[in-house]
C-alpha cells in the first residue's frame, strides 16, 4: 500500500477527492446525530458544496456504503482500537468511516483513502490530535481487509441492529431472517413502471420484463438521459411498491383517493388506469414533486395539500393508504433507515397508522375498496394494524390477493390472503437484479 500524497487541485487548492470525502463524513455525522434521512441531508448539502457531479456521485456513494456496511465497519474499527474511540474527538469517528468504507467496499486503492482522511483529521480541530491514531489505524484495516470481510460474512445479522435482527427473525423465522439482511447487504435494482407496452420497454431499456408487469433495468445509466423519460413513457418505481394499486384494480372513471400519495408512483399508476384520482398529502413541496412528475407523465390528478388523518370529502369507490412508517422494506435501497429508526419510532408511527386508517375508512363508499399498504417489514405496522381495524369496523372484511394478481409470486401472499413481500424473494440474474422492497398490503371491502 502506497502512502504517495496527491497534488492538490490548482482550482480549489484541495487534493483531488477530498471535497468528496470531506462531504461524505459531514453527511454521515448528521445523519446519525440527527436521525435525519441520508437523501435529505444531500439534498440540503450538496447545493453549496459546490461539487462537480462525479465527486457529487462519489461522495453518496462513500455515505450510502458507509450505511449500508455500518456494523461490519464499526467492530472493525472498535477491535482495533485498544481504548476505544476517543471522546470529544470532532469528525474522527464519521472521517474513519467514510474511509474504512473505500477500504472495504469501495473500488478506491488505499493510499487515496488513507492519505485523505487523514487530510480530514488534520483539517478539523477537534480531530487533529488523533491524526497518528487515525492514520495507523486505517493502514491496519488495509493489510486486515481480508480477514474483516470474511468475518462479516460468516454473521449475516453484523449489518443489523440487534432489534431488527430480533423483529424479522420472530416474525419471519431464522432462516428468512438471515435472507433478508444478507439481501439489505446488495446494490437495490431499479425498477420502474411504464404507461403501456411493459414488453416493448423492457427491450428497448434492456431491462427484464417482472412477472408483476415492472420492468426491472440491468444498467446503472443516468435515468434521466434513457429512452422514453422525457417524453413520460415510465417513472422509477420499486416492484414491490407497485403491487398495491393493482390489488385496487382501478377503473377507468373511478373516483380514488390516494392517501399520503407522495412521491407519487401509486398516482400515476391511478391516474394511468383512467381513475378520477385525489392525491392528498400533508407536504406541499412533495407534492410539487408529484405534480412535476405527473405533467411529465401527462397525466392528471387533483391535487390537495391536508392531513389525511382529519380530511373529509364525499365517499370514494376506493382509497389506497400508503401511511407512514418506519420504512424498514427499504434498508436495501436507503441503508440509513436501519440506523436512524428505533423501536419507538414504530411504536409512535403505529398510533398514527391506526388513526389514518379510520380517516380512511369513512371514506370509502358502501362495496368500495380500502387498501392500507407500508413498505415496513414490522407486523405491528401491518399485520397487526389490519387485524386491530377490523375489530374496530365490522363493516369491513378482507378480500385476499390471489397469486395471479401479482405475478403468480404466491410466496408474497400471507396466510391471511394480504401482500407481505421479503427482500429477498424474487430471485433474478444476479444477485443486484434479485429481490424487491419490503411491502405489506391488505385489501379491504366495506360492506
């Protein structure tokens, strides 16, 4: 391993890299001091961090592994360290892991992510001092990287807080358990859903036609420059994430509601169908998302900015709920959610749920659908919501999903007839193209 020191850039005076490294440490100290979504904390930095686009690429991509990896990262760096990290320390812990992450993860040869760390630490003041600490330490992890990833793998659960690892392995059992952390562990595929012709955009994208009708791309090229984008022929949309609306089956001329609709892939896919579509959200500027990717889809919607939870409006033929949750169905696309959730973020989300499902309820007209989707792979923001809503509304009775509305996929349909999808399932070409997010779904008929 080299320890060559790069020359800086005569633009910025920095080496080459750093502002990268540096923007991924700050992003990774906010996250998990403040609990605040990784997407969100780029999307408010990366405008004044003046990056270009590949170090702006480079720099999500360190943060998004540094999660994604943040238990085998951690003990790596705690059993190498013989007092533990140091307190009071400023960005040292944050800087060692977006470092440790090139090292063990990333395709970054050694020197570069050794010697800009330690740039990093030298540059902050709190962090200076260890700077001897932090530099044999991460030379260490270099000559060890072998003996760190082949520990990782014989412990599947090594990425997973112990109170994950406890929730999957009761709900799902042992062996399903261990499935889904070691999928979190892969690239997610990107999937999307297309206005008409699933077939004929699978081949012009080169992408796989889903059992499901989503199309799921084998590239990884910007989205925006493909085929079709411009001229709204499909949006992104995990496969999984598409399945609600087609336990909906909506009708053209329908009048549908959908509930906390934002982003906006469940709208397109009413509003394509030809349904009379609501899209109600409590946020305005998701749903000015929503409302630019509907005019590029060329689709319409009305939109309303209100809290579903208190909402009223004349009754609906069907009202799609895709409440709020803890999002653990999508660690494998947002790696942060594994560490920025706890038990009683799901315990407090779970109150919520239950209120927007009886908001949702008195919505639906006499014979309507409710369909109360989460992409979370806790039963108490699923299973358990829906068995606690039946009991307050004898009104209402499930209508079980049968294999042939998704796909023929049996193995995503629960013992009840709801939709209960595992990271896991849906083996493909490879381990990146296999799999699907988290999602639970159960279908409602008022009576």
């Amino acid at each position: 391993m080299s320890s060559t020191t790069q020359e800086p850039s005569p633009e910025t005076g920095d080496a080459p890299g750093l502002p990268a490294r540096r923007l991924a440490a700050v992003v990774i100290d906010e996250v998990l001091r403040a609990r605040v979504a990784l997407d969100e904390t780029l999307e408010r930095l990366l405008p004044a961090s003046g990056l270009d686009a590949a170090d702006a690429a480079l720099a999500r991509a360190i943060a998004i592994t540094a999660f994604r990896r943040l238990g085998t990262i951690r003990q790596a760096l705690d059993e190498r360290l013989d007092r533990g990290s140091p307190r009071h320390s400023g960005l040292f812990e944050p800087i060692l892991t977006a470092a440790a992450a090139q090292i063990l993860f990333l395709d970054v040869p050694d020197h570069a992510a050794v010697d800009l760390a330690i740039r990093q630490l030298h540059e902050d003041p709190r962090s200076a001092r260890y700077t001897a600490l932090g530099n044999a330490l991460l030379r260490r992890l270099a000559r060890e990287r072998e003996t760190v990833l082949r520990e990782a793998q014989a412990d599947p659960f090594r990425d997973v807080p112990e109170w994950l690892a406890d929730s999957w392995s009761s709900a799902y059992g042992d062996e399903a358990a261990r499935a889904i952390a070691l999928s979190h562990r892969e690239e997610p595929p990107l999937d999307i859903s297309v206005q008409s012709d699933a077939a004929g955009w699978a081949e012009k994208l080169d992408g796989i036609l889903l059992p499901t009708g989503s199309v799921r791309l084998r590239g990884r090229q910007s989205i925006t420059a493909l085929p079709g984008f411009s001229e709204g022929q499909w949006w992104v949309q995990d496969a999984a994430a598409a399945l609600p609306v087609r336990l909906i089956s909506p009708a053209p001329g329908e009048r549908i509601a959908d509930l906390c609709a934002a982003p906006g892939g469940k709208t397109a896919q009413l509003a394509a169908a030809g349904a009379q579509v609501t899209a109600l959200d409590r946020s305005a500027p998701r749903l000015k998302r929503l409302k630019a990717n509907l005019d590029r889809l060329g689709l319409e919607a009305r939109i309303v900015t209100a809290d579903a939870a208190t909402w009223t409006d004349e009754p609906f033929d069907a009202v799609l709920l895709d409440a709020p949750c803890s999002a653990t169905g999508t660690i494998r696309r947002h790696p942060d959610v594994a560490w920025t959730k706890t038990e009683e973020d799901r315990d407090r989300l779970g109150a919520l749920q239950a209120r927007l499902l009886d908001a949702a309820a008195a919505l639906v007209a006499p014979g309507g659908r409710l369909v109360y989707c989460t992409c979370s792979l806790e039963p108490q923001e699923g299973e358990s919501q829906v068995e606690a809503f039946l009991e307050r509304h004898p009104q209402f009775r499930r209508s079980p999903v049968s294999a042939h509305e998704i796909g023929d996929l049996a193995a995503g349909i629960d013992a009840h007839g709801d939709l209960r999808t595992l990271p896991h399932q849906l083996p493909g070409e490879t381990p990146r193209l296999s799999g699907w997010a988290g999602f639970y779904a159960s279908r409602l008929i008022r009576l």
